[in-house]
C-alpha cells in the first residue's frame, strides 16, 4: 500500500478535485448507452468516493 502524506489544503483541494470529477462522472453515466462502459464509470465512482471519504475521515 501507497502512503501519501498531504498538508490540510491539499487534502481540501483533492477533495475539489474530486467532488467536480464525481459531478461529469455521475452526468457521464446517465448519458451512456453502453452497459459495459457504465459499470466500469460506476466502479471508477465507487473508488473515487471510497478515496474521498477516507480522505475525509484522516484529517477530520
């Protein structure tokens, strides 16, 4: 496992980043068409937020 080390505004601006990305990805999901691609765009999101509420949960 990967330990990255991040000052509390980083923690704050990877959260950003984060929430926008699951924003288009939560849109992009409802405009595919392809079932296959969905799920994989589903999975990518639940490991986005997983990231994020860890994030969260460390520096609470």
């Amino acid at each position: 496992m990967t330990h990255l080390e991040l000052s509390e505004a980083e923690v704050e601006a990877l959260g950003e980043v984060f929430e926008t990305y699951l924003s288009d990805l939560r849109m992009e999901i409802v405009a595919t068409d392809r079932a296959e691609f969905r799920e994989g765009l589903k999975t990518r999101k639940e490991l986005i937020l997983s990231m994020l509420e860890r994030m969260q949960a460390g520096h609470a």
